[in-house]
C-alpha cells in the first residue's frame, strides 16, 4: 500500500513539472489570444527559436570564458530576453499588423505558414545535427524520502507559477492589462477610447515571445536533445489551453498541470496494475478533454461570452 | 532470291538489334543514376544528412577511379520528412520522371513498406533499405525479391539481447520499453520468440514517438523487479531512461536495440549511461577492420566534417560499398534484372565493413547477427563476437 502511495505521489510530482512545460507554452497561446483572439499554431517555434539562441549564447559565452559558471548562463539568459523582446516586436510587425483588419481566420493561417517557416529557417542556419544542450543545473535532484525531484523541474514548476501571477496581475490590474482586454473585445472601441492598439498588439506578442523564450531555455534540457522537431510540442500544449478554458490565464496553468498529471499516472501506476490502460495512454488525454468540455464547454476558467444581437 | 536477300537482311538487322540493346533506365555511356529518399526535414533528418554524405563519400572515391565500369555514380536524393506518402510521391518522382537506374538506402521502416507496389510494378531494385526491420528481407511480401536488406532485424535483435541476458545471469527479470509503432512491434516479435523458447515473461512498457518524460515506465520496471532492461528505442530515450532510473536510484543492467549504438546516448546520459550496451551489426568504425579503416582514410581525404564522422557516415559508406559491388557484378550493360541477378551471387562477400554477406534467390537476409557494444568510461567498446 506504501508502495502504491509512494509511487503515484512520485508520478503526480513528476506529472506536475511535465505539465508546467505544457502550461508555459499554453501561456504563450492564451496571452496573444487573450488580447487579439487569434491562436498562434507557431507559439511551439518560437520556443524552438528562444532555446537555439540561448543555446547559441551559452556555448558563444562557454568559448570565452572556459568554464561554466551562473554568470555564463545569467548573461546567456539576459541575452536571449533581448532578442525575444525584438523577435515579437518584429513578428507583429510582419505578422499581425499587415493583416490587422483582415478576418481572424487569416492571422491564424499566416501563423501557421510562420510556424513552417521557423522550422526551415533555423534547420538552414543551425544545420541537420541535433544540439546537446546545456542544463545549469546540470543533474542534480533533491529527494524526500524516496521521492525524488530534479533541480531542473523544480526551476520549471516555479517559473510556470512565477509566470502565471506576473501575467495575471499586469492582465488584471494594469492599465496596459486592461487595454488589452478592452482590444480583444472590441478593437474599434478600444481604439476610440484612445487605447494605443497597436502598441497594445505589439506588447502581447513581445510577452508571448518572452515566455516561449523563457520555456525554450528550460525545456530543451530536458529533452536532451535539441532539435527543430521541439516546435511540435505546442500541438501537446494546445489542448492544455483548451482544457483550462482558452484565454484564462490560470486555466493555462492547470490546463497544463491536469494533462501532465494524466500522462504520467496512467503510463505508470494505472498501466502497470490494469493492463488495458496501456491500450489507450495515447488517447487518455483527449477522452478527458472531451468530457470536461461536454460539462464545461469553454473550459475549466472559460468565460461564457455572450452576444447581443 | 530476292527472298533469301531480304530474310537474310531482316536476320542481320535483328542480331544487331539483340547486341545494341536499348539502355536501362538511368544507365547512359559515362553514368548510372541512382534515387535516395531520405528524412531531409523531419525528426530523422540528422540521419538523412549524414548517411548518405558517407555513402557520397564512396561513391566520390569510386569516380575518382574511373566509376564502375567506365561509369560514374550519381545518387539523387528526395525528402520524405519520415512521411510514407511523401515517401511514395518522392519515389514515384525518381522512378517515372529522373529515370533512376535502382532505389537505395531509403530511411525509415515505415516509408520502405510503402513504397513496395512502386517497387513490384516499376521492377526498380531497392538495395539496403535503412531500417533494421526483419520485414525487409521476407521474400513472401510484395516486392520482396527487389529489396536486399543489410542489418540484422530488430526482432533477431531482441532475441539476441534476451539470449544473452539469461546467458549472464539465468534469474535475470527482464523489461523493455519500447516505441509504439512499426520499430517496436518489430523488436516484440522477436521478444516473444525468446519468451516461448526460455519460459520467461518479459514486462513490456510502451512509449508515444515524442514523448518527453518516461517517469511512469521507470517507475514500473522498479516495481516489477526488473534487473535487466532493453530500450527499444532511438537517442533521447534511452538517455532519459536511463537518468530518471538513476535519480530513482534503481541500477538495472540497461540494453539498447538498433539506433541506440548512437554514440551519443553515452555522451548524453554521462554517469547514468555507463554500462549501457547496445546492439550493432557492422563492423565498429573506429575499429581495425579494414572496412572501417579505408572509411577513416577517406573522411581524412575528403576533409568530411567532424560532427559527420561516426557510426551512421559508415554505415553509409558500408552500404554503399555492397551497391558498388552490386553493379560490378551487374555487368558491362547492365539492367535491372542483372543488378538482382548480380546481388544474388554475393557468396560471404567481405570487405570488412560488415560481416560476410550472402545473397541468393531465397536468401536477401544480409547480416543475421550482431556484436555487443559497450560504454565504458565514456568510450564505446565491443565486449562480445559476433552473436547469432
């Protein structure tokens, strides 16, 4: 009975850290949703983007400087925020400005155009061979018992929370935070009331790319090895996004947790004592998604917009 | 006469007509074109890069000594981004409107199976396909007796693993976890072949292709007592396998199929990757063989770039030996016919890359047995002979 204790506690743990990588990505795709309500299917290449480039600061740094040291990756880190911050700011203006008053539908495709584009621009720059990537942690793990959790997941699991309470507060009771719910309800309005929605536009897509950033860098070490295949892990983080209600930025979050969580368990604890669960692992997340939507059906923290006609 | 004149000069027109065959698809006066569908821009693409730069590598140095036969080789490569329907639109490409003499070494289990019809219709020769599936070389599939498989399948792989295993310790309590997809099944079939011949049942534990995190498995195979482990998998896998083991502090014995000779798994799982032995079906190639050792003197020729050289570059250049040879053996004209009939003659041909290879019109098995390779303090070592 122990044992059986012990090893869910371990899988839910190790479930939690999994699903906080799902919900830094769905935090990316609910943030430009939240503001433009346009999803952005390239939200998995920007990570990709944000880990080649820390990877690129981090061996250009390790060259210089001989051996690995916090500073190396602080400064690596630092270097990567710079150019995200510019990597969205020129995105919106690529992206999103040119196709501002076109129907959502065309920003969603020209995000999926841009997703295939990244791929093969960074697979022409960075070449075929897969990276090694460094961890600052490298394998160090803490155990409680005989439980037992990784540096890294921990760093992933904080900055997940860390993430969520900045981008809930400046959603919620900033000025910038409420002008960018005033644009995604009614970008016309919003504009007469004398909101910048440009600016705005630029904003979010500069957070977004910051946080897929943020997820590139933690996550590529823990993937071992990097390649441009990462970007497909924002199709996983997707129905993460729509469990937790699209556009709520706690439901990201445990969106994200509740998928991780699901994976684990039912590969271990679950598979290993009812045979036929192995059968349907691959297909377990989507049967629970369906049904919290047949209940909920703008997720677990949608809201229910209604429109007056 | 006038009627023994004329059948005499139809006579004489036919005979030159028989002596100056019309040529073969891709074959002209001074080359023989070959086709290649490698992964150039999906998850396998490092491996589509670098195979065939090493079999480009022979092939440069058999043109740079006159070709075969007078003629140079010239390999066209298409992607098929490990997709079958990109891989059967990209053959059908090479086949109909290149012309390609035979298909070589195309990348990946699944988009050699479905390219078989285009294979069977066409009568295109396919020669190494570059998977380790035991299908490749069943005759009584469709197009069988086109492809001439080189490596050992995975399910003899598996075999070979659980033989050995009990070989070392008779009590073993063996696990694999495995990719779910044509690769895995593979190496099940031959799991369960073992399971029935020694009584024992194997804990079998699967994986998604992608997956990132193997908590669950691991924590299973703990459970289940397993003291030896075979991953069936690829290069991230293992390692990450085989680091949640050790930061649960559960010590299996860890054994690898297949891709898993990757030198990188070693490399990638540091401290957690020693021990982990994997199997492999050619020569090492930075071993004395003299497969491997003209392989190193032409990547110094060459100038190939570092991160190219190793285990998949030489498996390259290996397989393009055996298609070099295949075509000597085809003759001075050769058509697709005697390049098959050619192969069927290789009677324990051996040049030091593989194991001796035999081909007959029953036989396209290639290699059937594997060697042990090791990590040991950061560097690959091979602890057994060859094992069938």
């Amino acid at each position: 009975m122990t044992d059986l204790f012990l090893g869910l506690t371990q899988e839910i743990i190790s479930g939690i850290a999994l699903g906080s990588i799902y919900a830094l990505i769905a935090l990316g795709f609910t943030m430009i949703f939240k503001a433009t309500e346009v999803v952005n299917f390239a939200q998995g290449e920007l990570m990709m983007v944000g880990a080649y480039v820390n990877f690129f600061f981090v061996t250009t740094f390790l060259s210089a400087a001989g051996t690995p040291t916090a500073w190396t990756f602080l400064v690596a880190l630092g270097g990567s925020m710079i150019f995200s911050v510019l990597f969205g700011y020129i995105l919106d203006f690529i992206i999103n400005r040119p196709l501002k008053d076109e129907p959502i539908f065309s920003v969603i495709m020209a995000t999926l155009s841009l997703a295939i584009i990244i791929r093969a621009v960074v697979a022409i720059i960075a070449g075929p061979i897969s990276l090694m990537p460094f961890s600052p942690f490298g394998d160090s793990a803490i155990s409680f018992g005989t439980i037992i959790v990784s540096v890294l997941d921990l760093s992933i699991i904080g900055s997940a929370i860390g993430l969520v309470i900045i981008f809930y507060y400046i959603f919620h009771y900033t000025r910038w935070g409420i002008a960018m719910q005033a644009t995604s309800e009614d970008p016309i309005a919003a504009q007469l009331m004398g909101i910048p929605i440009k600016r705005v536009y630029a904003l979010v897509w500069i957070f977004s790319a910051v946080v897929a950033t943020l997820s590139g860098i933690l996550l590529a070490p823990r993937i071992a090895l990097l390649d441009t295949t990462m970007g497909f892990l924002g199709l996983k983080a997707f129905p993460a996004a729509v469990l937790g209600g699209f556009g709520s930025i706690p439901g990201a979050i445990v969106g994200g947790v509740i998928l991780g969580v699901i994976e684990t368990v039912s590969m271990g604890t679950l598979s290993f004592h009812f045979q036929w669960i192995k059968e349907i692992n691959d297909i377990i997340a989507w049967i629970v998604l369906i049904a919290v939507l047949m209940i909920k059906p703008d997720g677990l923290f949608g809201v229910e917009k209604v429109k007056k006609v | 006469m006038k009627r023994v004149v004329g059948t005499l000069i139809i006579i004489g027109l036919l005979a030159v007509g028989c002596v100056k065959r019309a040529p073969a698809p891709g074959v002209t006066d001074t080359e023989v074109l070959i086709g290649n569908v490698q992964d150039l821009s999906g998850p396998l693409k490092e491996l589509g890069a670098i195979i065939p730069s090493g079999s480009n590598m022979y092939f440069q140095y058999i043109n740079d000594q006159g070709g075969v036969h007078g003629r140079s080789i010239k390999m066209l490569i298409e992607d098929h981004q490990y997709n079958p329907q990109k891989a059967v639109a990209a053959t059908k490409k090479l086949v109909e409107k290149d012309q390609v003499f035979c298909l070589f070494q195309i990348l990946g289990t699944s988009p050699c199976e479905a390219i078989r019809p285009i294979l069977s219709e066409t009568g295109t020769p396919l020669i190494a396909p570059a998977t380790n599936s035991g299908t490749m070389s069943d005759l009584s599939r469709e197009a069988g007796d086109l492809i001439f498989h080189t490596d050992t399948g995975y399910d003899r792989q598996g075999e070979i693993l659980v033989d050995y295993i009990l070989n070392q310790n008779s009590d073993a309590k063996i696990g694999i976890v495995y990719q779910d997809d044509d690769y895995g099944e593979n190496v099940l079939v031959g799991i369960a072949r073992a399971e029935e011949e020694h009584e024992i049942t194997v804990q079998k534990e699967s994986y998604q292709r992608g997956a990132i995190d193997f908590k669950g498995q691991t924590m299973n195979l703990l459970k289940g007592g397993c003291t030896d482990v075979i991953i069936a998998g690829i290069v991230r896998e293992p390692v990450t396998v085989m680091k949640t083991a050790e930061a649960m502090n559960y010590k299996p014995n860890f054994f690898g199929t297949g891709p898993t000779v990757d030198a990188r798994v070693g490399k990638l799982a540091g401290s957690a990757g020693e021990g982990f032995t994997a199997t492999y079906w050619a020569n090492m190639w930075n071993s004395d063989a003299p497969g491997p050792i003209l392989y190193r003197e032409l990547c110094e020729k060459y100038d190939i770039p570092e991160p190219y050289i190793g285990l998949y570059h030489y498996y390259g250049f290996a397989t393009a030996q055996l298609l070099v040879e295949g075509l000597e053996r085809a003759g001075r004209n050769p058509t697709r016919k005697s390049l098959v009939r050619g192969l069927e003659t290789f009677k324990n041909w051996d040049v030091g890359s593989f194991p001796p290879i035999t081909y007959n019109r029953n036989d396209h098995a290639g290699v059937d047995k594997v060697q042990l390779v090791q990590m040991q303090n950061g560097e690959q070592v091979v602890i057994t002979d060859w094992l069938e």
